[in-house]
C-alpha cells in the first residue's frame, strides 16, 4: 500500500475513545493517591518569582485513571513501562460484553468470554463486565435499598466489581494475550487484592455468594500459594499486560472485533502508567481483514522520549519525583502491589502544550475530542540548515516537504539529540540554544490551518522570545549577533516584545493551535516526509498541559 493511501485509510477508519475521564474527582485504587493539581504559576506571574504561564504542578498514583498495569506492578524484575516496545500495545483485539452475566462479586470465566464473541490467539481482549456504569462521571444508579436511595459509585467501582474465574489466567496464557482490559478498578477480582482487608465486611458477603454458587470458600476457590505464583510471577514473566479502568466509548464496540492502541506514558520508574485507550476499525468499504493486514504491516515511529527522575525540566518548573508507598513484600501476605505517587510540574519529557497553558479560556486537555490529535502530517526534517540559535522559516520547512491544509507538522531540527538520554546530550544547548520560528511563522500556521505542532526541542518558541532571553544575556547577545548576520535587523526590531513574546504560545493557541514539545527516540532516523500521525495523551479534566506517546504511522511493506 502506497504512503497516501495508507494515511487516507486510516484517516477515515472509526475511531473510538476508550479512556476514562481523569479528574481530581476520579477515585483512586483504595489506599492509593488522589489525582492533585496545583497551578504554581499564572501568565501574569509566578509564585515565588519567574516568567509568567500557566503552569501545573501534579501529585498522583498512577492508578488513578486509565492505566496499564506494567510488570513491575507484581514482578520487581520485570520490563519497565519504557521498555515495552509498540507492539505490545497494540494489535488485534475484541471487546466482549458480558455485563449480561455477572453481577456484585461474581466470577467470569473463559466460557463466558468464548460464548459471546470470537477470542484469537494473540488478540488484546477487552471485558465489559458492564461496571463502567459505576465511573465517576455516570449518572447516578437508584435503589431503594442503597444508604440514600442512590448506590455507592466508589463501591461499584473499586470493591464489588467482578473478577476472573481461578482458571481464567491459565486460559489467557494459552491463548498466547497481549494484554486483558477492563472497564472497572481492576483485571483481579477485588477479593485477591489487598481489599479483602482493607474491606472485610465486603470480603464476607463476597465469600458467602461464592459459597452459594460454588460451594468454596474463597482460599479452597484460589489457593493463595497457586494464585500468587500465577499472578505475581508467572504472568509478568510471560509479559501479560492489564489496562484497567477503561470506558469512553466501549459500549459501541461491544462483541466486535478492533485495532487496539493502548500507549502508556513511557516511564521508566514506576510500576504503572497512565494511558490514553483507542480503538480503530475499517472505514466504510473497507473488510476487516485487509484492514487488520494493513495495519499489521505499518511501521511505527515513536516519537516520545523515555520519562525519568533524571528527565530536566523546563527552567523553573518541578522535576519528576517517584516514591513507592507500597511493596508487594510487604503487604497483606503479598496480595497488594508496587506502587508509587509521582509528583512534577507537567512541561519536562515529551508532552503537549495545551490551551489552558497560555490562554485561560481555552480547553483542557481531557475537553479535547481524541480525533483532534490524529490525522495526516508531515516530519520536516530541517536539521541541515540550522545550527545553535537559528531561526528556520516556512520556506525551510516547504523546502523539504509537502505541507498540506489542516495537517499536523512535526518539525525535526536535529537538537533531539542533545536530549538528556542520548551519547551526545549537550543540557544546555538543548534548553538554550535550540533554533526557532520566524517571525511569519505563526501567520503561516494559521493560513495553513495546521491541526497542532511538535518539535524536538525544549520549546516550539525561540528560546529568545522567552525569559531566556533575561536569564541568558551572554546567550543572547550572540543570537542577536547571529540573527542581524542572517537578516540583517536586531531582535527587538525583528521580534518587538509586545507581539512576539512567547509567539506561537500566545499567538496560536487561541487559534486552536497547540504543540508538543521535548519529541524524540525514533525521530533520529526519521525522513521528511507525510505520515500518519497519533497523540495519546491521558484525557485530563482539569489539566492544562499533558504528557502522551506520539507515534507516526507509515505503512509497511
């Protein structure tokens, strides 16, 4: 398949949103942290000193939200988040509802799955056990008998939700999984977890309906030394991966077969990630078949470096922080899990600028319909004609490939790679001395109608036309040097601060423009060129800004 036919197939293959909204609302796993966001920083000011943007600072488990659970999560040998390639993240895969046969506490089994829909070896499975219907954004469910006529969300959610059969795991080694999804708090049944004594009341009414319709007590039903094994080492070693806490638009897809993308935040430290869950099918006139062959085939580039404790961040801003309140050797005899709270301010590693970050009436990130961060796009790769502070023009960019209306434009300048994680890392020409945009730049993003952009720097903006400029006058003074030699006028002639500041931030994004920052890993072997282009970013509520996986899609041969 040619390169614009590949990109026009899945342009228009059906897109589905299987995130659940992440809000300082959202519950936590019990005993985990609640999402926190703290605005450190407004565009008129900082506190404690500093240029002015709105900047967040997040405190968070990763356990909140739509999450994968990586293998580190059990198994401390296991791969990090980061070191899980693409293709296990995505692939075949069916949604299966079963919500029609399980109720509080109750078992699901491999029987049940089968029934309902077509399971193939390798295939990503997602269950719908019908308990998203619990989430903290759903309309409130009545019952007379519940403490104040309406049940408890957090309960339904996190406590009562039903769990896999004591041979269910056996069967998804067997049938070779990449991944088991669910749309509830997790991929265990809750009375394996460290909730059974968290929550003893709901661990007895839990036993006695086992009791009733098995005739076991929960340890003759799971054996706690045969299910630890199993869980806890036999599943992370065969890289088994559960996202839990799914939702969106999972009911649309229910016993039908999809492309799954599940891509988690590339932490290189913690056990679990955030992620942003998405699903494709064929466009209309399209089979199933070519389609899945299609994609089976693509090449994927990922564009996003790996998130690490030793990732810098944008000056002034707050580094990531990881620490484990939890370990699974010393928890409830092993039935609790790793996990850690992170704290950072969101503009380090690779992520998007979003509207709020610049423009308090803009969206959030989570306000932005999935679809906005796919679709056609260009990588201009630009390397070749710029060096320490220069400043690139449209016409560079037209120079090497064919932009077109409404396409996502990556520009790839080559200072990638002086990124903190690779043999050449240079920080401060990285954060200082990165080239930017002229000053029609925005003017000629706005004509072109581009849907957002990225970069493999600190910045989108020239690090001049920020408060590097103050902070970094020597700098300065040889970008100013450098800029009258190539066009012949001073920065403030060129750039006057009253419309250039913080350009394509202030300029674009009430234009609907946003971009990402901090691109890297395989845009090092890139070409210039047209691609299918894909961000997912955690679908944030209340956040401004946010980290993602940003992958472009060429087709295979």
């Amino acid at each position: 398949m040619k390169r614009e036919q590949f990109i026009k197939t899945l342009s228009e293959a059906k897109l589905y949103d299987l995130t659940q909204p992440l809000s300082i609302f959202t519950p936590p796993w019990p005993g985990d942290k609640a999402l926190e966001i703290h605005f450190f920083k407004r565009v008129t000011g900082a506190y404690g000193g500093g240029q002015g943007a709105n900047g967040q600072l997040l405190n968070w488990s990763n356990t909140t939200g739509t999450h994968l659970v990586g293998e580190t999560s059990f198994h401390s040998g296991g791969r990090a988040i980061s070191d899980i390639p693409l293709s296990d993240l995505g692939g075949p895969g069916v949604v299966v509802d079963i919500s029609d046969a399980v109720s509080d506490y109750s078992l699901y089994t491999p029987e049940m799955i089968m029934e309902r829909a077509e399971v193939k070896k390798g295939d990503i499975l997602i269950i719908n056990t019908g308990y998203h219907k619990y989430s903290w954004e759903q309309p409130d469910i009545f019952n007379e008998d519940a403490q104040g006529g309406v049940e408890s969300k957090e309960f339904g959610y996190l406590i009562r939700h039903p769990g896999p059969s004591p041979d269910f795991y056996q069967w998804a080694l067997d049938m070779e999984l990449k991944m088991v999804g669910v749309d509830c708090g997790a991929a265990e049944h809750p009375m394996n977890t460290s909730i059974r004594y968290m929550h003893t009341h709901e661990f007895d009414k839990a036993e006695a309906k086992l009791k009733e319709t098995h005739g076991k007590s929960w340890d003759e039903m799971f054996p706690p030394d045969e299910y630890y094994e199993m869980t806890h080492i036999t599943l992370p070693k065969a890289h088994l991966l559960f996202a839990e806490s799914l939702g969106g638009q999972i009911d649309e897809l229910n016993n039908q077969r999809a492309w799954m993308m599940i891509e988690p935040i590339p932490f290189m430290e913690t056990e679990a990630a955030w992620v942003r869950a998405a699903a494709y099918q064929a466009p209309d006139g399209m089979g199933d078949e070519e389609f899945f062959n299609t994609l089976a085939s693509m090449e994927m580039l990922d564009l996003t470096i790996p998130f690490s404790v030793q990732t810098p961040q944008w000056a002034n801003y707050v580094p990531l922080t990881v620490s484990y309140h939890k370990r699974v050797g010393g928890q409830n005899f092993g039935m609790g899990r790793n996990n850690s709270i992170c704290n950072a301010s969101i503009h380090l590693a690779t992520h998007m600028d979003g509207e709020r970050h610049f423009w308090p009436a803009g969206r959030t990130i989570g306000e932005v319909p999935l679809d906005h961060w796919f679709g056609p796009g260009v990588i201009a790769d630009i390397s070749h004609l710029v060096s320490n502070s220069s400043v690139y023009t449209p016409e560079m960019i037209e120079s090497v490939v064919d932009v077109h209306e409404g396409d996502i434009l990556l520009i790839k300048t080559g200072w990638h790679k002086y990124g903190w994680n690779s043999p050449d890392s240079d920080e401060f020409r990285y954060m200082i001395q990165h080239p930017g945009p002229s000053p029609d730049f925005s003017d000629w993003c706005v004509e072109k109608k581009i849907k957002w952009l990225g970069i493999d720097a600190v910045s989108q903006d020239h690090p001049m036309n920020t408060i590097q400029r103050i902070w970094h006058p020597k700098t300065f003074a040889e970008a100013n040097a450098k800029l009258i030699a190539d066009f012949g006028k001073d920065w403030d002639e060129m750039y006057p601060l009253d419309k250039f500041y913080q350009d394509t931030h202030l300029n674009l994004f009430p234009k609907k423009i946003v971009h990402a920052e901090n691109l890297g890993k395989d845009i090092t072997n890139a070409e210039s060129g047209r691609y299918y282009i894909g961000c997912f970013l955690q679908k944030g509520m209340e956040i401004a800004s946010m980290w993602g996986r940003f992958i472009a899609f060429k087709e295979g041969d």
